[in-house]
C-alpha cells in the first residue's frame, strides 16, 4: 500500500494520495495537480479516482484538471451539488481501488449538505476500518464550521453534523485514522489543533464533537465567531465543475517605469514583511505578508481586478502568484523586476508607514487622543484587548470604514495578533486617505506579554 499526505502552505489544506495494486486515488486534490501527478509518476501508480469529500469552499478544487489529463473518474456524494462527479454514491456504498483496499461512503452533512467521508478497509483486515477520509466534517479537534450554506440554519445544521458523527464516523472504531481536508490555520473551522495526526478514539475524546452532547454541541457551533473570506463564493461556484485547469502562462517582469505605468490599473500587493513595508513602499500598495498570502490575498483581490507584486526575489512574487490561483485569482498581470530596490533605486515616489511598540503606544494612550483599531477575529477581540479599542476584521477595512468613526487626520493605532494582519490594514486605511496610521509590532501578544492593560468584550 502507498500513501502520502500533500500540505499545501497557507490554507492548511491536506490531499492524500492512497495507492495499491498500481492503482491511486486522490482525495481532496488542488488545482495545482502537478505536484500530484509528480508522485503518481516516481511510485509506477495510475490515477483511477478523484474522490471529492464536498465542494470545497476555501480553494478551488483540482478534480477536473486531473480527470482530463489522466482519464481518472471523480467520486462524490450523489448530490445536485456534486452533479460534475462521474461516480455518484450514496450512503453506504462501497467500491475498491485494488490492491486489497476499498472504500464505503459515508454521508455526513452538516458543514455542507453534500459532505462525504470515505472509511477504508483491507481485505487483510474487512471488518476492521483502517482510516477515514473526514473532509471538512471532522477536523482535529474540532469541525467543520456549519453557517457556510444558510448562517440563519447554524444550529440545525451543527446537529445534522452531530448526528452523522456519532451514527456513523464514532462507531468506525477508535482505531481509524482521522484524515481531514484542512489542519490549524484553515478558514473552515475555528479551533483545529496543532497536532500531526488523530484518530477516531482520540476525536471522540477530545474532540468538542466527541465530548459533548448534541445540545452542547449545537450551543458550541452557534457561540463560533468565523469570517467569511469574499473569494469563498468564487469557489462555490467554480467548484460546480470541480475547478479550472490552473492556467500556464509566464509571470511578467516589469521594470519601475513600466510598473508605474501599468499598476494604476487593479491593486498592488506588496507580500514583504511588515517591518520592510513600513520602511518604504509603493504609494497605495497593500501590506499583504507572504505566509498570508492564500488567505488574505482573497479579502483585497477580486477574481476580475488586475493584480501586480511587489516581493523580496523572483520565487517570493512566484509563490505569491500560486498562493492566489489557489483560491482562483489568475489576473496577476505582472510583478517588479528587483523588487523595491530597483524602484526606491529609480527615484520613483515612496511612502512610509509609522510603526508603535506596546510600551510606546501605551504611553501615547495616557496622554493624547489615540484611536485603537483591533483587526482580529472577533472571538480574539472577545478575549482580551487594549481597553477602548474599536473592531473590525483586518479584510474588512474597507467595507466597513464608514462605521468605524475614526477621522482621517487623527492618529489611529493598528494592532492583530503580532502584527502581519496589522500591516495590512494599516495599509488600506493608508490608501483610503487616512493620515496618521501606525501599527503595532508584536501586536497583543507582545502587549500581553508585557502586562498591560486589557480588557474582555461579551
């Protein structure tokens, strides 16, 4: 038997590749099927399915690219969601992939109403399940979120996924690997703990799905404070047809002048580090840090806007490129040859950013009129915070300017957790015309870390 996990970075997404007998199945595959088809061909295996767990919300899927390169069938829930799928199942139905290994289908709604887990079993062993393929259903400690497909059904649908974990997924036994779609970091679920791998007695017992009962649970879900990333409808509707091949073309490298001339036109993500950006920067670039990049290069970019890099060497502003065809933004239109150097070096215009220590902004707090902008999940904001802060989502700056009552020529203080998600709205309240913005290093952990002042919202 053959198998192998594939991360891929920055949205804590896990594909799996399970062979046997010379034939594969993926599961959960990203447009980016390469890196797949690369182990497929080093081990001697043919692709013979795609197995799809439900339609992905957080990155476009891969199925279609690899059924057209490799013939392979795709295999999902029957569902009118899932009508692109060549193998349809239902509940309870099982098919083998060779090799001795064989797969049953298990409906489990409640994140999505299509949501299928695949339990695996050897023909050594028939009565006994060796793994189970959770999807978004069954995370590590913790779920998949369920106010993705109706918020006003949050509490009907966490019980929906409540009932299929305990009738179906729990009685596999405690011996069964749990094999998830997404680990810590995903923007599917709230609390997926930071640990390599579970199992269905380890889930039943630390898991809030396993350890509480279905009132607690429901009351668990509906108390989950998660934002929802403005690309995940493109993936809603990409993912109909199990994702577009990812497109094969050159990244261009502009120079300053060219640069100039060109990025007026979308919006110019620069993915240096926070520190490097407030230094100096492209007069209305957007501070979005590489390792965010799949994420939060989802809340500023729009799948029809054009989009130029700004990055610290070639592979840096190539990954950032991957990091957004990830989640279906393909217009990155160019990048900066020589990075920021090259333009500081030109005499092009430069714009700084100021930046605070804790120490210095608790200072400030005491004797002027500072405004405080926390930019994190709202459960974080929940838990503790500079007292007086106001909150809004680092994603939604924007959107939500008009309501925060912050004036444009008043120092305002940006700060998240260290300070990454702080650069970036820093930088769009920068480029909204706010005058007197800085951000906070270290944000609250280092706040925290020195004792100061906090405070808890209900």
């Amino acid at each position: 038997m053959f198998f192998q996990r594939i991360e891929t970075p920055g949205i804590a997404h896990f594909a799996y590749i399970l062979g046997g007998g010379g034939s594969a199945a993926i599961i959960d595959p990203a447009r980016d099927v390469e890196r797949y088809l690369d182990i497929l061909r080093r081990n001697g295996l043919t692709l013979r399915y795609v197995l799809e767990t439900h339609r992905q919300e957080d990155f476009e899927m891969g199925g279609a690219a690899l059924r057209g390169i490799t013939g392979a069938e795709i295999a999902a829930c029957d569902h009118e969601i899932m009508a692109h799928a060549d193998k349809r199942l239902r509940n309870g139905e099982t098919f083998a992939l060779g090799g001795g290994i064989s797969f049953r289908a298990l409906h489990v709604p409640g994140h999505t109403p299509e949501s299928m887990c695949y339990a695996v079993t050897l023909d050594e062993a028939p009565d006994t399940v060796w793994a189970v393929f959770t999807g978004d259903a069954l995370f590590m400690g913790d779920t998949g979120r369920t106010d993705l497909t109706d918020a006003e059904k949050t509490g009907e649908h966490a019980g929906e996924l409540y009932d299929g974990l305990h009738e179906k997924i729990f009685p596999l036994g405690d011996q069964a690997l749990v094999l998830p779609a997404h680990g810590p970091g995903s923007a599917c679920g709230g609390n997926v703990a930071d640990r390599e791998w579970s199992t269905l007695g380890i889930e039943r017992k630390a898991n809030a799905a396993g350890r509480l009962d279905r009132e607690g649970f429901v009351r668990h879900k509906l108390s989950e404070r998660m934002a929802r990333p403005p690309y995940f409808r493109l993936m809603e509707e990409v993912n109909l047809h199990a994702g577009r091949p990812l497109e094969d073309r050159p990244l261009a490298w502009l120079s300053p002048e060219d640069f100039a001339a060109r990025c007026t036109n979308g919006v110019v993500i620069d993915t240096r580090d926070v520190e490097a950006f407030a230094g100096g920067h492209i007069p209305g670039s957007v501070n979005v840090w590489q390792g965010g990049m799949a994420i939060y290069g989802g809340w500023i970019g729009c799948a029809h806007d054009p989009v130029w890099l700004v990055a610290d060497d070639p592979q840096a502003a190539l990954d950032a490129r991957l990091a957004l065809a990830r989640i279906g933004l393909d217009r990155v239109e160019g990048a900066l040859a020589g990075g920021f150097p090259a333009w500081r070096n030109a005499g092009r215009e430069v714009a700084t950013l100021a930046t605070e220590t804790p120490r210095g902004l608790a200072a400030r707090l005491d004797a002027e009129d500072t405004a405080v902008l926390d930019v994190r999940e709202e459960s974080a904001f929940a838990e503790g915070h500079i007292p007086g802060a106001r909150h809004v989502h680092a994603g939604r700056i924007e959107e939500k300017l008009g309501d925060l009552g912050l004036d444009r020529d008043a120092p305002v203080a940006v700060t998240c957790s260290v300070g990454h998600r702080g650069g970036l709205a820093a930088s769009l309240l920068a480029r909204a015309g706010y005058t007197n913005v800085s951000n906070l290093l270290g944000g609250m952990t280092a706040w925290q870390k020195l004792d100061l002042p906090t405070e808890k919202a209900a």
